[in-house]
C-alpha cells in the first residue's frame, strides 16, 4: 500500500469528483498520488517548481510532469488539483498564472493542512468564482471550485519583489517571486557568512541560491570568480537569474536536486543552506550536502556553511572532510569552515 501525505489521503476520499476530467496538479505536492489518479480520471499532468519532484516523477508513464515557474502548455486541461503551498503569496500567485492560461469553467479543487491556511482559499477564490469545503479529515480540508469568470491575464514582472540592500558600501538590488527565502530584507544568518568570507577566487558554487544575494554579493566583491548557482526552486533560480541581471553581474543559475546537476571541480561552496521543507523541518538535502560536497571539489577546495547553533552540523562535516573549524558565531548562528585534504 503507498503512503500518501494528508492533503493526498484527503484526494483519495473524494476520487469521484475527478471522474472523466483531464487534471492539472500544482502547489505543494510530494509524493505519488498522481500516478494512482491517473488511474481514475482522464489524465494527469504536474505543474511543479520543485525540481527533486520533478525527476521523481519523470520516470512515470502514466503522468506529465512540467518544472518551471509558468505553465503555458496546450492541453485539455479542465480541472485544477491545488495543493496549498506554505506561502500564501505563492499560492495567489499559482491561481493568478494557472486560471490567466486555463480560463472560465475550469474546476479547481483545493487540498491542504488546515495549520498551513488554507481555509484563505475561501477569500482568495471569489474573483474567480464559488468554492466550497466538501470534506475534512486527518486535520485537512478539501475545496471544490470552478472560475466562472474570464481572468485577468497574467503578466509574471509584476509578481516579482524589488528591494535594495546595502553590503559593506555597495548597493545591491534584489529581484525576488513570491515564496523564494530572502523574504525582502537581508537574511542576518547570510550577512554573518558574507562577513567571514575570505578573497574568492576560481569556481564558486552558491548552493541554494535563493534570490540570489549571496551570489551577487560574491560576484560584485570578487569579479574574477567563475560563478555558479544553483537551487531546487524554479522560482529561487528565476529569482537569482533576475537579481544577478538587475545588477548587472554574470553567473550560470540552474536547478539541482542537492548535486543531481552541478559540476565536480569548485574550488569553493557556499551556503546558506535551507532546512525547512514545507511546514516541517528537514534535514536531509543538508546532509547530503556537506557529507558529498569533497567529491563535487577541486583539491584544497574550501566549503563555507552558515547555519543555526543548534544544528549538529560539525561531525557530517568533520567526517567528509576530516576537518572543520567554526570560524564566527552569534548567539543564532555558527560560520562552519573546511578544506578538502
């Protein structure tokens, strides 16, 4: 028997109302549930801007799955599996982008952890139409919906977030869409690694790039570096890729599941690395982090890591590298250093 996540169990009570219909699934979906309702309804493609999922789910015959920040395919697409993203932003966003490109009569149906909001859905959906809570269980709700209007059309620089940050002097302008980590101000944990860094040199490697300010930072302190970026996000990397534009800094940006994608031979990896996955808290892409990171470097190549005190991130490091020093230190965060031997 697969084990599906709540919101999907939820999916699974209700499979009569995808009966016949040709489903979009989007939002915050992570494990294999469209592969057993492509089983009930017409078809079933995924709109996913998570990368790790999406080469999950690439393997699978029954299904389509599309990465990306924007979904522009044409197919016969009448109805809209929404699972609730933890940023409410993201999720006006999806609606705004999904029903532009879907248009009236499109069905929607909503499924997500009652903690995570989702009963905003019922605000949120009035400019397209009715919805309605058919069912709750396991501390999860289920909407169903239909756009009963002709959307506004969707104009994607108009969801993008500008600030402006000043580093050590120079002025760095931030480019970030809805759910990407920078959130609009400078993140203190980034300040304290930028702060500790040494000169750069060679190929650099910003893991988890987020908007792209740790990045653009080391790109505008050391113009020489061979800089790369990369993220799980499509909207982090769509972010970086504008941050790094807007200030007029160059760097190749690209999605990797933890090193799926990136190259062997960094002479430094930085990180700020993100440990929240959904509403809970993980680990695992950290992990898989630090203890591969020697074999995705040059020799004598440095890794640079800042992450809250309480993480017991020194032994992994210690024991890839068989060295590790805490170079910096607030009462929230540790700078962790460590050269490959």
């Amino acid at each position: 028997m697969m084990s599906y996540t709540a919101p999907s169990q939820i999916a699974e009570r209700q499979l009569a109302h995808f009966e016949g219909k040709h489903v979009l699934i989007a939002g915050e979906a992570e494990d294999l549930f469209p592969v057993e309702l492509a089983k009930h309804c017409e078809s079933v493609s995924v709109f996913t801007s998570n990368y790790s999922y999406h080469r999950q789910l690439k393997g699978k015959s029954t299904i389509t799955s599309y990465f990306g920040i924007q979904f522009q395919e044409d197919t016969p697409i009448n109805m809209v599996l929404l699972y609730w993203p933890k940023a409410k932003a993201e999720a006006e966003y999806l609606l705004a982008m999904l029903f532009a490109h879907l248009g009236p009569e499109t069905e929607i149906v909503v499924v997500g952890e009652n903690r995570s909001g989702v009963k905003s859905i019922e605000k949120m959906f009035t400019k397209y139409g009715k919805i309605t809570k058919f069912d709750s269980a396991r501390r999860c709700s289920f909407y169903w919906g239909q756009c009963d209007t002709q959307p506004k059309s969707f104009t994607l620089t108009d969801w993008y977030k500008t600030y402006n940050l000043d580093i050590s002097g120079q002025e760095l302008v931030v480019k970030s869409l809805p759910g990407v980590f920078s959130h609009g101000q400078f993140d203190v944990g980034s300040k304290l690694l930028l702060d500790s860094l040494p000169n750069l040199s060679g190929k650099v490697l910003d893991f988890g790039c987020g908007a792209g300010v740790i990045g653009a930072t080391l790109a505008l302190k050391n113009p020489d570096i061979d800089l790369e970026m990369c993220d799980i996000s499509a909207f982090a990397i769509a972010s970086s890729i504008e941050t790094l534009k807007a200030n007029g800094l160059t760097g190749r940006v690209f999605a990797s599941d933890v090193y799926s994608d990136t190259s062997d031979d960094y002479r430094f990896i930085i990180s700020n690395p993100p440990f929240h996955s959904g509403l809970d808290t993980s680990y695992s892409a950290t992990e898989s982090l630090l203890a591969n990171a020697p074999k995705q470097m040059s020799k004598r190549a440095e890794l640079y890591i800042v992450a809250n005190s309480f993480l017991k991130y020194p032994p992994i490091i210690k024991s890839a590298f068989t060295n590790c020093s805490t170079i910096n230190k607030t009462s929230k965060f540790a700078i962790y250093h460590a050269i490959k031997q």
